[in-house]
C-alpha cells in the first residue's frame, strides 16, 4: 500500500473543467475550482452567468457535458443528488403547503427510510439551531417569510449534509430580515462547521459571509479570492463593480 499517512486531505469537492451546454448554448466553460472542507464560499455574478446551473451540477440535479465532480476525492459524476450528501437551499422556499412544518422536516428523512426515532432527534435538534421548536405545528402558510426560510434551511439541516448548497436563499426578503438571516446563516457555519457555497448577487453577503468569494461572468470564473484581497487588488473594473470596490 502507498503511505498516504503525509498526504494532505482530498478537497471537500474539486471541480475539473466543468462545462455545461443546453443545445447549442455553452452556459459553463470550464470551471476548475478547489473547495476545502469547512470553508464558506460565496459565487456571485450577474443574472444568467451560471451560478444557479453550477449548484444544480454540484447538486447532481443537472448534469456536466464534460468534466469531473469529486466530493472529498471520489468522482461523483454518475451518483445520483440524493447520494451525494449535500443538501440545497433554494430562494423559493418550495415548502409543502399542505404540510405543518414537522412533516415538511421530515419527508425528506421518511423517504430515505431512516428510523422514527432518528428523524425525530435530527428534527429537535434542527428546530433548536433554528428556534422554530414552536412552530412545528403550524403550516407554511401559517409562517412568516423568515420563518419560512428557516424552515427551508431546516430541512437542509436534518440531512446532515456535508455541503450546504445555498441559491440566492434571502433574495425573496426584506432588507431588517434578510439581515438578521444573513447573520444567522454565518452563525450556523460557526457552529455546524461544514462546507458552504453560497450563491448572491448581494455585494454585502459577498463581503461579509465568505471564507473566499468566487466571482463568475458568462460562465468563467474572474476571479477568486478572500473578500479583502479582492476588494483591494480586483483583477478588473468588472470584479471592482461587483464587490463596490473603488474603481
Ligand atoms: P444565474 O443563476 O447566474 O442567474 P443560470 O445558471 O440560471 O444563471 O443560467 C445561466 C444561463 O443558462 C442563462 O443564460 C440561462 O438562460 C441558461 N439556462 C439555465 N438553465 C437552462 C436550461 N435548463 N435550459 C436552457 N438554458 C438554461
Ligand atoms: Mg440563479
């Protein structure tokens, strides 16, 4: 056997050359990117850049024309989204109407076939985190629009995803809440400690939340870098412009 005792730990996920065309639109076009584990990282770009279609091929919702996906060093390419234990959380909420809030926390566990008792542990401990033990009861349409993106993110939570897969989660809200959100979402990092990619178009997330922030344009990425290094030395007016650097 080789000694990997030295060796350094697999990327959490390593994407190599990722491209995606719809038809004959090339929408990726050839993304290499290093995530480490635990990092929160943070895709901004302007609309119909390809954010969204990144996630959804890390996801496995969608995917890649050509390159490779590995997740903590295994290629992941052929397994199936709900394989690849990551959980994402989407601008629309896409709670279940019909459902109270503890049944919408626990559909996704029930499908996997997991054990009463486990889904109600993952569920306790989930409305904890989030304060939302009250309103378990209630159905969505009972909530607010923060409760409601609390319990989107607690039904991300109750996976036990190792990445949190985030499209634009606060951009339905208004500007006190999605503050407090944006607070909340980087206090769960601290205290979860997993991998994060979180995508906005919001300059002040981009700045405030991110690790390193990843900047893309018309499927390429700009530029990558730790929030300062970038808003002090941006490769171009393009990425000064989306930090709201001085230009
Ligand atoms: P962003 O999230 O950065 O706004 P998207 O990833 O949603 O951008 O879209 C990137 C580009 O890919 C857009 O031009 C969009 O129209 C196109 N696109 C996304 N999904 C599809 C699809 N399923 N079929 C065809 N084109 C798509
Ligand atoms: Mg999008």
């Amino acid at each position: 056997m080789n000694d990997t005792s030295h060796a350094a730990k697999a990327p959490a996920l390593q994407l190599s050359d990722i491209r995606k065309s719809f038809g004959t639109v090339d929408v990726i076009h050839g993304i290499d990117l290093e995530i480490q584990e635990g990092e929160f990282i943070v895709f901004v770009g302007p609309s119909g850049c390809g954010k969204s279609t990144l996630l959804r091929l890390i996801a496995g919702l969608d995917d890649p024309t050509s390159g490779d996906i590995n997740l903590n060093g295994k290629r992941v390419n052929t397994v199936p989204a709900s394989e690849r234990g990551l959980s994402m959380v989407f601008q629309s909420y896409a709670l279940y109407p019909h459902m109270t809030v503890g049944q919408n926390l626990s559909f996704g566990l029930e499908n996997l076939r997991m054990e009463r008792a486990e889904i109600e542990r993952r569920i306790n401990d989930a409305a904890t985190l989030l304060q939302i033990d009250h309103l378990l009861g209630r159905r969505p349409g009972q909530l607010s629009g923060g409760q409601r993106q609390r319990v989107a993110i607690g039904r991300a939570i109750v996976r036990e995803p190792v990445i949190f897969l985030f499209d634009e989660p606060l951009s339905n809200l208004d500007a006190e809440l999605r503050l407090q959100m944006r607070v909340e979402i980087s206090d769960l990092h601290s205290k979860l400690k997993n991998t994060m990619i979180y995508v906005t178009h919001d300059q002040i997330e981009a700045m405030t939340m991110a690790d390193r922030i990843v900047v893309l344009r018309g499927g390429n990425i700009e530029q990558i870098g730790r929030p300062l290094d970038l808003y002090n030395h941006p490769k171009n007016k393009f990425v000064a412009g989306f930090l709201g650097a001085p230009q």
